[in-house]
C-alpha cells in the first residue's frame, strides 16, 4: 500500500520498507510508529514485513522521544540497522510525534520540544543505521539534519547515519513487497475538479518534459500491470478563526474571490499558503461568521500520480530500494 499519507490527519498511516541486510535478529529492530485508520493496511503490511525477516518490531511507540527512551533501555543490545517507520509528506512533515502526544514531526516542532527531548546513552551504538521509512523525506535535507542532532549521545559528538528517500514509498504492492516511485502532483478545489481531460492538460503542462499518459493515469487507482503509472488524490484543509470586538467589524466576504483577496492581504494567511505551495486558486474557500467571530476555511484536494521505478536495463523489473543507493536515498 501507499507510503504517503493524508496531511492534517492526527494519526500516521504510512512508510517503506526496504531489503534488509541478512543480520542477526537482535542486531536489527523496527519500530512502526503509527496505525492503520481506513483501507489503507500500509503499517500492518510494514509490520509483516519486518516480521518475516526476523527483525524485531515494535508498534506501540509514536513519538521520536519514546523511541530513544527505547534505545536507551535497550542500550545493552548493539543494534546496526534501526528502521522507522511514519508517514511523511512535503507540505506538513511528518506524522511520527516529537513527544508523546505531541505535534507532528517538523524542523520547527523539534526545536520547541528539545527541552523535552531525552538524550542518548554514551553507549549508543554510533556505526547503527538509523533509516526512515517515510514519504519523500529526503527532500527535507534540514528535517533530516534535525533528527540526525537528536542521536547525538550524551558526551559525544559521532552520531549514525540517518537515511531516507526522496521518492515516494510503495509497500505491499501487488508485484513487489516494496518499491519506490516518483510522485507527480496536481491540484483542484476540493469538490470541484474539472475532469480527467482538463486535469491532464495540466499535468502535460506542469511537466512537459515527461512521458506519461497522464488522462489513463488519472483514471488508474491501482498498479493493474507491473510498473503502471497509477494514481491517487487527498485532501488538505486549511482553517483560521478571527475574533472581533465589534461584529460590524467583520468583513463581508460574499464570493470565492474576496475570500482569497481577504487571505491574500492577511500576512498570517498568506504566509501558511505559501509555505504548502499550492496555488490559492486550486482551494475551495468558504467563511462563516458566529457572533463575533469570523472562520475561513480552504480545501484542496491534491492529485498525486506514481510512477514506479524499475531497472534502468530492463522495465520488467522493478529497481531494487537499497537504502545504499545514493541515488534512491539520502544519506546524511
């Protein structure tokens, strides 16, 4: 199942698994730091994974500070190969928690919770690869450098390596237990979607340089051949609450297009925008007024095409994810 899940959701739903080196059991752990909410079995298809490797797994921790509480209680075992595995995506970061039930994982929720944070024994295996399984992280190389700080042990300044993929993560496929594939995003107003003709003509223009059937991609929801490019779509709300002294205050936003010159014109509003990078235009946008108060309220519904990465020689096999390949994963 997909790697990547739905942003603003309070619970994980995804990550990669890759091939395993053949290790000791105790040398190896994995921790599947989240849970399973709709069809998608992503986590319990992880967990089988791991299972059937001998690796031990651990899928009752969701937070990155009970994770190293764990390591430090098991600091007697030497572990070379430490897999987490959470959903992440480019707009939020990621799903795995700073603290228990804290916020999800971002350069900046990691700065606010260092305080909070627990530190490494001194006895930490620092040659442990310590790799995460989530979608399209190695594209965030400042996120990375974050999590890499918190594996900096008590008196110590050698850290292991930290490891991630920028691609999309695929596991439990129906013609490989794992692969990766590089994602391709579209966007409309949530609700209002234009048709598989007109949303092609978008993605032909957004990437023109690329060979795709983007209309038979669009009207594919699963891999019915081995390497199809498929795809899938969610959505991602966002939402402000204004509170004014004097209700005659409040602005009378009446269509789709004051509320986005309203947004526009408000540096809080217009700087969230910016940072997900999504057109203001691809958002469906809605206000509400209740007393005193003002709600603004946009959803975009993002369209998300996967094309699996197969052998450069032969495109009847997919690539092997070898976390080793520095083209396939970053390496920090």
């Amino acid at each position: 199942m997909l790697g990547c899940k739905k942003p603003f959701s309070q619970t994980p739903e995804t990550a990669l698994a890759f091939p395993i080196e053949d290790t000791k059991a105790e040398e190896s752990i994995a921790f599947i730091a989240g849970f399973d909410e709709d069809d998608n079995r992503y986590y319990d298809n992880a967990k089988n994974y791991f299972q059937a490797k001998n690796i031990q797994v651990v899928d009752s921790l969701f937070s990155i500070a009970e994770i190293i509480s764990f390591l430090n209680k098991n600091s007697n075992k030497t572990f070379k190969n430490i897999h987490i595995v959470s959903h992440s995506n480019s707009w939020l970061g990621m799903s795995l928690k700073t603290i228990k039930n804290g916020e999800r994982i971002t350069v900046e929720s990691l700065s606010h919770a260092k305080n909070n944070m627990p530190l490494l024994k001194d006895d930490f295996n620092s040659d442990a690869q310590i790799v995460f399984h989530s979608c399209g992280l190695g594209e965030n190389k400042e996120l990375l450098e974050a999590l890499k700080r918190l594996f900096v042990t008590q008196n110590s300044s050698q850290t292991p390596k930290i490891i991630a993929s920028s691609f999309f993560n695929v596991f439990g496929g129906k013609y490989a237990g794992h692969y990766l594939a590089k994602p391709y995003y579209g966007y409309y107003p949530t609700a209002g979607s234009p048709g598989p003709l007109a949303l092609s003509k978008e993605f032909e223009a957004s990437y023109p340089n690329t060979n795709i059937d983007w209309f038979t991609a669009l009207k594919t929801r699963e891999e019915t051949n081995l390497g199809q490019v498929y795809s899938y779509k969610f959505n991602i709300p966002v939402v402000w609450e204004f509170t004014f002294n004097d209700p005659t205050e409040i602005p009378e936003l009446t269509d789709r297009e004051a509320i986005m010159d309203w947004v526009s014109e408000s540096p809080e509003m217009a700087s969230v925008i910016l940072k997900l990078n999504i057109p203001i235009e691809k958002y469906r946008w809605k206000s509400d007024i209740h007393g005193n108060k003002l709600s603004i309220k946009g959803k975009t519904t993002v369209l998300c095409v996967l094309e699996p990465i197969l052998q450069e020689n032969d495109a009847t096999e997919y690539r092997s994810p070898e976390f080793s390949d520095a083209s396939l994963y970053h390496i920090l």
